[in-house]
C-alpha cells in the first residue's frame, strides 16, 4: 500500500483505516514506504492506530534518504575532528516552530534538513541567528542516489545567492556540514556516464541485463521494446513430445531453447526426448541451458 | 576484511595498508563492517586512503545501529508533535570535548549516542547542565536487535541511580527522547519466546531452514549436529549409470535423492537412468526432487 493508489491520493487517516479494515478480514497487510518507517515517516503514528485497534504489526528498519543521498554524494554523515555528530532535522515547520532551527547552529556535527527547500530562507537566517560559522559548507542533494542526481554546493552565508532554489527539482536534501568539502574526493557515483541516456530495443527479458550493466556504469537506461518474442507452433511440438523419435535437436536461437524446455518440463520430462543428440549454434543457446 | 583476523587485532592503519596493498595487486578488496560506513565507521578515512594511493573505491549504505536498534526496541525516532529531529552522536569523547553535550540539551528531538555507556554520567551531567528537561525519558538498548536484546529505561535525572551500568551488556547504545515512553505500545521485537534458546541437534543441512523458523519466532538457536550424513557406495552407483537397466528406483530418504541426483549429474543426465520408475517413501523424499 502506498500514498497514492491509482489516480488517488490518501490521506494519513485513509491509509490507516484502511490497513486496519483488510487486516481485520484477516489479510496480512504490507504497508510500503520509502526510507525508513520511523525517521519522518509516521509509521509510529500508523503503527500506534493499528495497536489501538487490537491488532499486531511488525516494523523493518530501512535506509533513510539521510544515509543513502549523503553516500552517494560523496558527503560523509561524520569524520574524525569535523563531525561527530549527526543531526536529521524535518526542514518544514509551522511558523512559531522555525526558531528551533536556532538550536542546531553549534552543533559539532552534520545537520540534513528533510524537505527543508521551501523553508530554507527561514533555515539559514536562524542558522545564523544561532552563532553558525557563516563559512560552514552547504550541499543541496537533488534526485539523491539515481542516476538523476545533482548536487549544488556553497556555504550558509552564499547559499541564498549563489543558487537558484527554483532550479532545484525535488526530492531534495539539504545538508550543512565541513563534510561537505570532502566530496571533492568521495564522489564516486557521479561518473563519466552520469546523465548520459540509453534506450534498450530488444524485448524485456533479452535486455534486463544488458539494463542492470548498464546502470551499474552510471547511465540511465530505459526498456522500449521494438520486437516481441510469441510461442508458434506449440501445438505441433506437444505432439512430438508425445513419441520423440529425433535423432538430432538442433537449437538456432536461446529463444527457442527456453520455449522448447518451458513447454517440455509442462507436461512431460526431459526423459520424455531421449538419448536425442542435442547441438546448438552460437554461444548463447548453449548457455540458456548448460547443454 | 574485518578488525579482527583470527587472533589479531588490526590498527585503522593496518586496515588500510591491507586495503591498498591487496587492491595494488589487481584484486577487488570488500571491506566489510556493520552499520554504515559514513556513521562513526571510519568509512571516509578509510575511502580518502585509498583515493589518496590513486586507486577507486565505491561504498554501500548500511543500517546503523541508531536506526535498527531504535526499531527493535519500538521507539520511534521521530514522532510528530513529540520528536522532529534525531542526533546520532559518539558518546566517548575526549575530556575537553565533553562539554559539546551541552548542545544538545534543548533540541526538540531524540537523541542517540553510539558508544556512550562508560561516559554515562559525563553526558547526563552536561544535559542537565544545558538545561535538558529532567524527566525526559531515556532508554539503553543493550545487544540491540538480536534476541539477546534487552531495554533498560528511566529518566535522564535517575538513569544513574536507578540502572547499574556494570551489568548492562555490550554492545548498547543510548536513547534520550521522549518518543521511549512509545515502546510500551511499540515492542513489537521481543516476544514470547525471546531469550529462550534452543539446540538443534540434527546435521546442518537438514535443519538450517527449522532454525530460521525457530528464529523467526524469537528464539536463541544453535545447531549442534550430532549425526552427519555421508556418502557410501557412490563408486557401485557411477558403475550402474553406465548402463541403467532397472525398472523401478525406491527412495526411502531426502538424503538418499540428493546423493543419487548429485552424483548422477556429476557425469551423466537425467536421461542415462532412462524411463525407469520412480518411487518414494514419505513426503519429504518426493518434495526433495518434485518427482
């Protein structure tokens, strides 16, 4: 279950009656969510309404974007006499909430706003109010850890200046830390390919690997299958199956091997062909199936 | 690669000497830890290292015990109204650094501190000096997440009367928020069945998947094999491949179909034992081959 199911969009009070009335049918219900449940996630609040209402409920941490954007943009969360402490600070607050900001200005550590975008002005002014180093180094994490991830770099003082937060597309995080200066050399994610875009044309199972390669280089890759492999003449084959008396099973394509044992395994045994002498042409028909 | 290799312990310059020196051979080198590697891991010293000796590096996100254990103890570490950030900080400090606790005293979040147990008394005396409220709760979570785990609360004000800090186990980490007082609710993780323990005295292979069961229900399982499965015979079954001529095949065990299968695709294929028929004895030895 997610926030937005189809063309709608539930509210906190949606979801939770709704994961309460399946799991009252007896179902167990999944709720999914991106990060992890219980850093800004309100999975305590729809955990705490599913134990009102007499039901059980188990939580699996997860990788909040806290952890995962500043890795992937070379921003380490602490280093040894630079930050020894990390901060994950909800960056949108109700007016007479904002002076908290205040509060985080000497820390001795990384502060990462969450949705902190609209509200940074508010942000840095009670950064600076609080006593900050007005040099401490700001990163603005846009599309964090995918292949679309940009990372605009300036400090407390400049930020508001140097970088147009309109630009900026979000999800974005925003961190404030003299970590920020190390991702001149941490910055392992952002590659020579990075940005760069492939369309994949051959059908989706032939190229899901190709696809997983790629992306592991750093492109962005996209599916958009131009042919189609269908089944013909299975009927013909189920025939045959049925009093195999081949001596030679010559493959030309690993399409056709995977069609061929798919069909055979359904009804018979692979027994079922015999002593048949197998040959295949090409490399990739012989690995589709060890033969 | 870990800290420590059989008997020894590696120094961080050892480690990192290693890491070089094996990737300087050609090899991929894993450097293997817990948590996360940006979170008081040492990870960006260690990445500097190797980009510093002109070689590549990647890193991998992780869960830090900050968010797992919170999980598994059911405090949230945020919470509306109630907790808006969450400090992860290193509790042993050096002793002019001590007073940075301060800091932290007046945030309106949770506040977790790694490695603080024998500095206790240090960071509760600087919270109370930095104004923190006295009856905030605090809880230490002791071997966090495994079924060992156990929880030990009071308030920040009589945490040191109240709990004897030698007898809490290590590793344990400390929680200061007001989001502990939410664990009588949300203590999902120890169950029933949590602390008890089990042995398990069958051969490995045969009750690997009992203990993850076992496991899954909350309890303490070791295998302690007191059989052991082994192969006999197996020179007399290649000789009979050669020239299978026999019409039905019994199996009365699993093991027994997964000795003759291995060994009959060792050298041969399903098709060498012909159309012979197949029975056994029992559901498992069926389910083991889905004859």
């Amino acid at each position: 279950m997610g926030k937005s199911m189809g063309d709608h969009v539930l509210s906190q009070d949606d979801i939770n009656k709704l994961m309460v009335d399946k799991a009252k049918t007896g179902k167990k219900v999944v709720r999914l969510k991106g990060g992890d449940p219980y850093v800004f996630g309100r999975g305590s609040e729809e955990a705490l309404f599913i134990k009102e209402n007499g039901l059980e409920f188990e939580t699996l941490p997860g990788l909040t974007s806290g952890i995962v954007c500043l890795n992937t943009a070379g921003i380490p969360a602490s280093h040894r006499n630079m930050a020894t402490s990390i901060s994950f600070i909800t960056g949108h607050r109700s007016e007479n909430q904002n002076e908290d900001f205040k509060k985080y200005a000497k820390l001795p550590g990384t502060l990462v706003f969450y949705m902190g975008l609209k509200n940074l002005p508010n942000i840095i002014k009670d950064l600076i109010a609080g006593g900050i180093k007005k040099d401490k180094k700001i990163a603005i994490i846009s599309n964090g850890s995918s292949p679309k991830q940009k990372v605009y770099t300036s400090t407390v003082e400049k930020v508001l200046e140097e970088i147009d937060l309109e630009k900026i597309k979000r999800p974005a995080i925003i961190v404030v830390s003299d970590t920020v200066g190390l991702r001149e050399y941490l910055n392992y994610f952002e590659n020579k390919n990075f940005g760069k875009k492939i369309a994949l044309t051959r059908d989706y199972e032939s190229t899901i690997k190709d696809k997983e390669k790629l992306e592991d280089l750093g492109f962005d890759v996209k599916i958009v299958p131009t042919i189609k492999i269908l089944e013909k003449n299975t009927d013909l084959l189920e025939e045959k199956f049925k009093d195999f008396s081949y001596d030679y099973l010559v493959f030309t394509s690993k399409n056709a091997v995977k069609i061929f044992f798919d069909k055979l395994i359904e009804n018979h045994d692979i027994r079922d062909i015999g002593k048949v002498k197998i040959a295949a042409i090409g490399e990739k028909p012989k690995r589709n199936r060890k033969i």
